[in-house]
C-alpha cells in the first residue's frame, strides 16, 4: 500500500486509494521515447468553452519573460465558457508594470500558445501568497479576486 490514508479525511482516502493503487491526480505524457512530462494537476485544469487548458503550460509561456517574477493562471467561472484563463503575475523587481509589459506578455502568449489557451484576463500582483513549501496557493488568490 502506498499510504495508509488522509488524517481524519476519509472522502479523499477513498479518492485517492482506489484498486490498490495511489491516484495523486497528476496529469502527465510519455514521449517517444519514454520520457515521462508531468503537464499539470487534474484539479487544476481550466475547462474553457468545451477544451482543456493546462495552467503549468500557459505559466512556462509566462516564465519565457524575465520580467516575470512568478504567475498562477486559473480558471475563473463563466457562464457562457464555463471557464475562463485568468493570469496573475508577479512583475520582477525593476520591471515597471504598465500596460506595455502586459501587451508584450500577451504577444508572447499569442507566438507561444493556441488561441483558446492564452488568458483573457491579466492581474498584476505585488506578491504571491505561497505555503509553508513556497508554492503559490492558487486557491487564496481565487478568493482575494474572485470571491471578493
């Protein structure tokens, strides 16, 4: 058995356990060569107008910039899309954050991504709220500006 279970969490025990084996809801690919990529987390996944959008693939677009400090894309509800890309990015230090970088960050999207995937929304943040671990938790940023 991979682990035990979730302390005092028994719906995601069973969530996770399943057949005997450890579903962590990793979204990955092999390629040719039997490389494994991991793209993604299953929960992560923005459903937009019927396709899927991986947040990890529009934030390497991102990260292509060096005035990026760090960015969290999610999904944001719409009723007609179902959802739509929302990008939050954190300019690097020295970067002025005007709506020239944000164009040219949406140039880069449009070189890098296919049309449905690059966000429809931009928010500049200062700092990114992250965990004991330093990741950024998507969910706080979610609530600060869309449950606001």
């Amino acid at each position: 058995t991979p682990m035990l279970g979730y302390w005092r969490r028994p719906e995601a025990t069973v969530e996770a356990l399943r057949d005997g084996w450890l579903h962590t809801g990793d979204i990955g690919r092999l390629d040719g060569q039997g490389n494994l990529f991991v793209e993604g987390r299953r929960n992560d996944v923005i459903l937009r107008g019927g396709s899927n959008v991986y947040p990890a693939e529009v934030e390497r677009v991102l990260h292509m910039d060096e005035r990026v400090a760090s960015c969290a894309v999610v999904g944001k509800p719409d009723i007609r899309l179902g959802e739509l890309v929302v990008a939050f990015v954190q300019p690097a230090p020295g970067t002025e954050p005007n709506e020239t970088f944000l164009d040219e960050l949406k140039s880069i999207c449009t070189d890098n991504l296919a049309r449905y995937k690059i966000p429809e929304e931009w928010i500049l943040v200062s700092e990114m709220p992250r965990n004991a671990m330093n990741k950024i938790v998507k969910g706080a940023l979610k609530d600060q500006y869309f449950n606001a």
